[in-house]
C-alpha cells in the first residue's frame, strides 16, 4: 500500500508539472521530438494577433501545414516536423496523420478518433496508440504488443495478465488517479532499468 501510494504520488506531481508547463506553452510547431520534451515551440502562434494561426489540412492526410506567425505564413511539409500544438494540446504526426498526445510517463500513450461503421451510418470513436518513446512507431494499444514491447519486463508482463482480460480493458481512465490503468500498472511495475524490445 505505501509502494502504491509512493508511486501515484509522483505520478500526480509529475502530471501537474507538465500540466503547467505546457499551459504556459503557446501553439506552434515542434521540429524535434526533443522540442516537444521541453514545451519548446517553433513559429508560436501568438493569441493576441488575430492573424496568426496554424491551418492543419488534415483532410485526406494533407501533406503540409500553414502557419502565419506575426503576420507572415510558412507552409511546411509534415514530413520535416514533429508534431505541433494546437489550442493548448500536444499532438505527434505520423504518416501525415495527427495523433493526440495524451501521457507520456513511461511510454508515450495516445489516442486518435476514427470513423467506425454503426448500423447504416458511422460514429466518431476514440482509439488509442503507443509508443516506446517519442520517435518511436504508433502501434494500436493491445495486449498482444504490448506483451511483445516488454518481453523483458516480466513484472508488468504478469500484471498485464492479472489485471486486463481484453483489449478494450486497456482503455479504462482512472479518474481518481488522473491517469489510464495500463499506465498505473507500468509505473508500479517498472524496473530501476527499462530494457525494451522493437514491436514488429
């Protein structure tokens, strides 16, 4: 009960001073993924002149993105950045496609909306990704990689089995602990050491 208490402790502290820092973030770009680590924005976007503004061109996985910064647009090709920040949250490009950062202690966790088939028409659900680290590749969050990105964390491997039965078991939020169960279980079981393998 102390290890846990320990544990979410700083997992709180750590939410709320990345909460603050990136409040204090203005939208813009991040060329680096380094840059997204330190709330380092590039071309940001300032909310007081009204002409900045960044235009995503998310549409068909437009390939570029505009941004007018002090009155002056640049276009640039999403392929040459990392990601960007857009009404004060962070969100990684990958394969031109925006993918909404939603924690990143541990491993980086996100989530995307797509349409999926419902009855005679669609509905927007919420799907969610992971990565090893900030470069790393998206891959759906299931047991099956999640198991084949740890091999080597036996601890969390053995509570992912204890603790989750389905994939769609890995979507709970624990709103008492401000965070997803996968991810409360990966802290309390993490080695001093992390020792990742590559998800093929």
């Amino acid at each position: 009960m102390k290890k846990f208490n320990i544990v979410l402790l700083l997992a709180l502290l750590g939410g709320f001073s990345v909460a603050n820092a990136q409040s204090n973030t203005p939208d813009g770009i991040y060329i680096k993924s380094a840059d997204i680590a330190k709330h380092e924005v590039s071309f940001p976007i300032n909310p007081v002149n009204k002409s900045d503004k960044i235009v995503l061109n998310n549409f068909f996985n437009g390939g570029h993105i505009q941004v007018t910064n002090n009155g002056r647009k640049k276009e640039m090709n999403k392929k040459e950045i990392f990601g960007y920040r857009y009404q004060q949250q962070d969100y990684r490009l990958f394969n031109n496609t925006p993918y909404k950062i939603i924690d990143t202690s541990g491993f980086y966790l996100y989530s995307h909306e797509q349409l999926a088939p419902q009855g005679k028409g669609y509905i927007t659900v919420k799907v969610l990704y992971f990565s090893l680290n900030p470069d790393g590749k998206l891959f759906k969050l299931t047991l099956d990689d999640l198991y084949k990105a740890f091999i080597n964390n036996d601890k969390f491997r053995y509570a992912l089995e204890s603790e989750f039965h389905t994939n769609d078991d890995l979507t709970v939020y624990d709103s008492y602990a401000r965070m997803y169960k996968v991810k409360h279980v990966f802290m309390s079981n993490a080695p001093q050491k992390q020792v990742y393998s590559q998800v093929k």
